[in-house]
C-alpha cells in the first residue's frame, strides 16, 4: 500500500504573515486523501522560502523517503516543494526513477510515467516567479530609495507608518534621540553613558524571538546611532547616500560635531605627564634629525627624588653639536610662539559674521541655480514625453527615437547631479574657514596651560614639518594661513579688523 507524506509550507517565519497559510493547506489536504483514500504517515510543516537549498525540514522528509518510509507526497501545489533548480531536479529524478511513485497537488497529480516536460515547466515557472519577484522587489526598493522614502525598518526616533508606507518622527523618542546627540557632542560622556542615558528615559533593548528584551543597548549600537545620517535627513541606502523625505532630528552642524568628538575620542588620548610629549615635532636645525627626548632622575640623600627632562637631537645622521634644551624651557619658548598666532576675540567674531554673510549668499547663488536646474530637468521631461508620443504616432522610426531619448535623458541626469552637488557643497567650502577661526580662537588658552600634548597639535597644524630647534631656540615657517595672521597682527590694530584679509592658502 502507497504511503504518503503531506507537506505544507509558508514564505515567512515571521509570525504576523501568513498566519493561516499551513493551517489552510493541511486542512484542504486532509480533505483531499480521504476522498481519494490516500493514507497520509506524517505530516511536514516548514516556515521558509525555498528560493534557495538548504530547507532542514524538507531535506529531512527527502531522506525518508530515500530510505522508504513513504512513497507519495501530498502539497498544496508542486510550487511548495521546490521553487529553485536544486531541489526541483531532485524531486523530478526521484519521480522519473519510481522512489516517488505519486505526487497529489489539490488540482492535478504527477506520475513516473508522465511527460517529464509538464512537470519541468511548472517547476521552471515557479523558479522563474521567485527571480522575477527578487527583481522586481530590488526594483521597487531601488525606487521607493531614488523618490527619498526609506525602505526599511524606520530607525530609533521614528516609527513606519503603515498606511502610507513612509518613515515619520516618534514623537516620545525623537527628543530623547536629540539630547543625546547634544549630549555627546558636549565631549565628556562616553558610548556607554549615553547607553545609559537613553535606558533612563525608556529606549531599551527590543524583545526578539528567542530572546529577552528591555536591556540597556550596546555601545556599537550607539555609534550605530551617532553616525546614522538618517537622523540628519539623509539614508544610506544599496552602498550610496540619499536625500530622505523624513523629517530630521538633528541639524547637520550637530551631528558633524558629534563625528568629531567620536574621532578625536576614538583616537585615545595621550597622558599629559608623557616624557616625550614634544617628540616629533621638532627637527634639529643643525643636521636635520629629529629631537628626541630624554628622563633624567635625581636622587637625593634626603630622599627627595627630582625628575627632569631634557630635549636633543638623535644624531642619527653622526654626531651632533647642538646642545640639549630643558623641557621647561622648550614649553616656554613654544607658548611664546604661539602666542604670535593666536587670534583676538574681536577678529574672531567678525571673521564668523563674515563667514555667515558669505554663507547666506552662496545659499542664496546656489538656490538660484537649483531653480534654473529644475525648470531644464522639467523641460526635458517635456521633451521626454512628447518625443514618446511621437513614436506612439509612428512618425518617427525606433532607433531615432531611442537615440534622442538616449541624449535627452543623459542632459537630464546631468542636470540631477547638479542639483545634488549644488544642495550637498553649496557652503561647504566656508567648512576650512570656520575650522581656522576656531583653532585660531583657541590658541590663547593652549598656550597658557601646561597640556604639551595639545600644545603639539596646535604647532603641527600652523608649522606642519617646518618647526626646528637650534642653539636652543626654537623657530620655524608657518603655514600661509597662519603667516598671514601673524603678519595682520604686525600690521593692524585689532579694532580695524575688517581691513585685515587672511587667505587660507
């Protein structure tokens, strides 16, 4: 007597999706053996797509019947069993050889003595239905992207929006989003405190399947935060950047803080008791080497212990006659250097005005541009349509039409770039400006306090590979940009500063 197995399988292990979809099947089929008095051993259920090998339920129902144990199957349609080549073949070799004797769908029935084409159609079919889904899917995903909707999960601080398909703000989280990229952006909390703080205001971790939920989120799950532009208005979306119709959470200056304060906290920071601090920075004006460092430690009878630290030259070039330098000295004469560059409050603030006027009117150029961008792309989709409707008429032939819509389209994708460029880089070469202004700003302070290891940032930037110690003064040649605020403060009096230009190259 014949013995079969039925099988009944959905697309989706995801609880919510086709909910009904085995139940239904195995009731029909059920339904179907015993009018057709098919005697049915076990039943096989399977939560997941068969566009690729690999199903564990499946293959284990395949090697059962290998060894015997049935010799039918039972399915809602032949579409369940297979929907790729792999295990389409194997289940229409072991039909030809009679290891499957009989295959009962709920409309037709496959046999070993059936034209072996009928099978292999439908199963191509079913093969062919899931890469034209994978495609059209990418397709659509790939278009839904290009339109600025995001396609995917809406991230922490906004929700998907069922109905319309789009990504809106989560009114509870988004502040609490906010605040902690403010938060961060302060430089003094650690991925771990802002892990915390957001647990505090009830951002936990989400219950998943087979796992507990309501746990404070990891670090890299915070980076993965802090360095998501989708929180800005943008999305990273198939390896490229889109401009998302989302509402933003936080402004893009606030989130360029925060990447710098991750940088710069990522990098580790040196301790400012470092013997070597200096090492580095400066070149022997002798032979050229690089100076070195060197501790010294003195013991006294009375227990003291001093410690000093002293600068030469390697002489790694041979022997070297300039002598060595004192730490303290050094720091001394470096903090009287850079006091030469430090830039007056005054000048600051009006270089920032003036930074900000000039930023309004290349947003106001840039505008202006987009606009006459954006008629040129409507023009052209005019044209697009009309020459369309012409080869409609058939008063033009196909390789014309292809050849103007080919050219039409390519104006039109240039003109797409344009667009991008001039709403991504409007103002974005005012960035170098303001990054000056504000190191410039601050080198009253470094030059004060006794962080050598600040105080060697501060020089690498204004003097690059140019700072050299001989007979034991330090000098060098500044940069442009910094010879020229050190030449405005020679020769203008800080109240004139809007007489004084300072280029940055």
């Amino acid at each position: 007597m014949t013995t079969y197995f039925l099988y009944a399988r959905k697309s989706t292990d995801v609880e919510d999706k086709q909910v009904r979809s085995i139940d239904d099947q195995i009731l029909v089929l059920r339904s179907l053996a015993k009018q057709e008095g098919l005697n049915i051993i076990e039943e096989f259920r399977e939560s997941k797509s068969a566009k690729m090998p690999g199903r564990i339920i499946f293959n284990e129902m395949i090697r059962r019947i290998q060894l015997g144990e049935a010799q039918g199957v039972i399915c809602w349609k032949i579409d369940r069993l297979a929907r790729n080549p792999v295990d389409g073949g194997q289940i229409s070799w072991l039909l030809q050889q009679g290891v499957i004797q009989h295959i009962q769908t709920h409309d037709r029935s496959f046999l070993p003595t059936d034209n072996v084409l009928m099978m292999s159609v439908e199963l191509g079919m079913a093969n062919q239905y899931i890469r034209d889904l994978s495609a059209n899917t990418k397709r659509g995903l790939w278009e839904k992207a290009r339109r600025g909707d995001f396609p995917g999960p809406a991230p922490v601080g906004y929700l998907n929006n069922p109905r319309t398909k789009t990504v809106m703000i989560d009114r509870r989280r988004a502040p609490i989003i906010k605040s902690a990229f403010e938060l961060y952006a302060e430089g003094k909390s650690r991925l771990t405190d802002i892990a915390y703080f957001i647990y505090d205001k009830g951002i936990k971790t989400q219950r998943r399947k087979g796992g507990e939920g309501g746990r404070k989120i990891s670090d890299d799950h915070v980076k993965r935060i802090l360095t998501d532009p989708f929180y800005y208005g943008h999305f990273s979306y198939g390896g490229d950047i889109w401009k998302g119709n989302h509402t933003p959470i936080v402004s893009k200056s606030l989130f360029d803080k925060v990447q710098e304060v991750l940088e710069i906290r990522g990098r580790g920071q040196k301790a400012k008791k470092d013997p070597q601090a200096l090492c580095g920075l400066l070149h022997c004006g002798n032979c050229g080497c690089f100076i070195t460092a060197e501790v010294l430690t003195k013991y006294q009878k009375n227990g003291n212990i001093h410690r000093y630290v002293y600068y030469h030259c390697t002489g790694k070039r041979g022997k070297c006659s300039e002598p060595y330098i004192r730490e303290e000295t050094l720091a001394a004469q470096l903090s009287d250097i850079l006091l030469r560059y430090t830039l007056p409050p005054e000048w600051a603030h009006e270089l920032g005005r003036m930074a900000d006027k000039d930023e309004k009117e290349a947003q106001s150029v840039a505008a202006s541009s987009v606009q006459e961008l954006r008629a040129k792309v409507a023009d052209i989709d005019g044209g697009v349509s009309r020459l369309t409707d012409l080869y409609v008429e058939q008063d033009i032939d196909r390789d014309a039409y292809l050849t103007r819509k080919r050219a039409l389209m390519s104006d039109r994708k240039t003109a797409e770039e344009q667009i991008a460029r001039l709403e991504r880089n409007a103002t974005a070469w005012l960035q170098p400006m303001r990054e000056w202004i504000n190191d410039a700003s601050l080198l009253e302070e470094i030059q004060k306090n006794d962080d050598l290891p600040s105080k060697k940032i501060s020089l690498q930037k204004i003097f690059g590979s140019n700072l050299t110690l001989k007979s034991r003064e330090a000098r060098g040649i500044p940069k442009n940009q910094w010879l020229s605020l050190a030449h405005a403060k020679e020769n203008f009096e800080p109240t004139r500063c809007k007489r004084v230009a300072l280029p940055l190259s």
